[in-house]
C-alpha cells in the first residue's frame, strides 16, 4: 500500500534563482524540503514537461512543475493494542507521556511492541505519514514528553521546528557526583568508534548542546533540570558522562550504583534497583505546526525516580551534620 501524490504549480517570481528543491519547498509548504529532494533524484519531477533530476538546478521563474510521487505506508509495522498514555490530542499533534521500557520505533532487538506499533493501532490514519508520525524519540527507559504528528503537514512543520530550534525539552535527571554550579556542554556526538550500541564525544560528530542547572544537591549525587539545544542520540547521558557525572542507573555510560558511606539499607536498597538511567522528559514547549499558537505540558517525575529522590534526601537529612558544601 502506498499513497500517490499529485502536486502542480507556476514558479513565482519569489523563486527566481533558488535551487529546485528549495523552490519546491516553498510552493508545496506540506513536504519537507529533504522529501522534495529525494523526488527530485528519484526523477519524480517534472519541468515545463521534462523530468529533472538535480535538485540544485536554478529556477527561473514562469515553469510549471509537476510531481508525481509516492509515500509508502509503514507496511511492515503491525498495529498493536498496547496503552498510551496521553497527555494532550488535537486532530493534528498527539502528546505522550512514555513509561520506561517502552521503545520509540521498531529497529534490531525490537521488531514489534513499540510507540509506534501502539500508534498504529490507536490512530490507523497514521499508516499515511513517514514513521506513524514520529518525529523525536526517547531512549528505551527514559521516561517523559513526546509529540507526534496526526498528519503530514504536521509533522512538516515539527520537523522544521526541531531543525530551528524553536522545541524546548526539558528533563529531570539525577548525575552521580557533587555539582557545585550548572552550565553548559557543547560538545558533538557521534556513534561510537569500538561499541556500535554506545554514542561518544567525538570531534567530527554531530553538534550537541546540553544546558543544565542544579535542582538540589544531596551527599554524593545532584539533581538536575536539564535543557536540550539539539536532539542526538543519547545526548544527555553522553554529555553527563563525559564532564564526569554519568546519570545513576546508566547501563552503558558507567552510573554504577555508588551508595555514600554509611548510607542505610533503604538507600543501598533502591540504588541497587534502579535499573534505568534517571532521566525523565518533564517539559515540552512548542508553537503549534498547524495554529502557530504556544503550548506547553508537563509530565509529573515517576515513581521510580520519586522513591529515589526521597531516599537521597532521607540519607542528606540524616548526615547533614557532616555535609561541608
């Protein structure tokens, strides 16, 4: 199955001299300029009658240009009744609040049982837009805000917001170490050169910004609130590790549980059961991609990472006679 797409216009004299794809762009405003681009190589394009296949040639202004295209729909994904928790839903954007163990999209070692397996079957329209309208991701077992599209344009337009930066994304998280001050990494990520699962510092990589401040500070770990510039993978956690405060529970990036000395049985309980990195998605801010207007939503901090903060705080209370910063 797979959806035809039939679009027409007359370059204006706005477009004298742009690029194809980025003339394109502007007259089919539903279809990012990256699709655009994949029709125009794929020779899906035609100009004054003639198929084209750069898409950085010139335009002129005056040509009538024709696509004819397809959007397959994500046929190998199968509907599946799973729950959604949903926080917030139009007829164009859905927002999510992700529990932990729940993958975003289907990949190796998970074929099926995904947000976006769930989605398909809770909204089967979404089987007409690229990745059932998917267009940031969580990892695995961090917690918090997603948006997803209910249709191309939608999705379009969040897509080009992310790009610009226009998305705010805000996370709770809880780093091991004492921090004395937030601030700023601004250091690029890129896969791993040795572990093809794990993502690193890496000076040809991707550029990556994390803002972070400091929430409360406890006997040997800080809280904190953090604030996403950019979105690559594993970001926060890449970021924390390598300014030598990887998030507690981190399964790849070292947040071995490392209990304070003295800490009581309750505390050396719930770190040695906090199997997750302790990160939670708190906060997502957006204009509207079909209204333009401001939103926001907040998703309350989960159980798991509660218990923990109120035995961090229990062990500060209990030593806080002997805490010296």
């Amino acid at each position: 199955m797979s959806n035809e797409i039939k679009l027409s216009a007359i370059v204006g004299e706005k477009q004298l001299g742009q690029r194809l794809d980025q003339a394109l762009a502007e007259l089919f405003p539903d279809y990012s300029r990256s699709r655009i681009k994949e029709w125009i190589i794929n020779q899906q394009v035609t100009v004054n009658g003639q198929m084209v296949n750069k898409p950085k040639e010139k335009v002129l202004g005056g040509e009538q240009v024709e696509i004819q295209a397809t959007i397959a729909d994500e046929i190998n994904y199968q509907p599946q009744n799973l729950p959604l928790n949903i926080v917030y839903e139009d007829e164009d954007i859905l927002v999510i609040n992700k529990p932990r163990g729940f993958v975003v999209h289907p990949g190796a070692g998970n074929p099926d049982g995904t947000v976006l397996n769930a989605l398909l079957y809770h909204y089967p329209q979404l089987a007409n837009v690229p990745r059932a309208g998917i267009v940031h991701r969580l990892d695995k077992d961090t917690t918090g805000l997603m948006v997803v599209a209910k249709n191309i344009p939608a999705q379009t337009h969040l897509v080009e917001s992310l790009q610009r930066r226009e998305i705010t994304r805000e996370y709770e998280a809880i780093a091991m170490g004492i921090m004395t001050a937030g601030g700023t990494v601004d250091e690029p990520i890129a896969r791993h050169p040795t572990k093809r699962t794990h993502m690193s510092v890496y000076p040809l990589g991707k550029p990556a910004v994390t803002h972070y401040r400091i929430m409360e500070r406890f006997r040997i770990h800080t809280r904190l609130r953090l604030r996403l510039e950019t979105g690559r993978t594993h970001q926060i956690r890449v970021h924390m590790a390598h300014i030598a405060h990887p998030l507690i529970g981190d399964p790849l990036y070292g947040g071995r549980p490392r209990p304070p000395k003295g800490a009581s049985e309750v505390l050396m309980t719930t770190l040695r059961h906090f199997d997750r990195q302790a990160l939670h998605a708190t906060m997502l801010r957006l204009y509207h991609p079909i209204t333009g207007i401001e939103m926001e939503w907040h998703a309350p901090i989960p159980d798991d990472m509660q218990q923990l903060i109120e035995a961090l705080k229990q062990d500060r209370e209990q030593f806080k006679d002997e805490i010296d910063w």
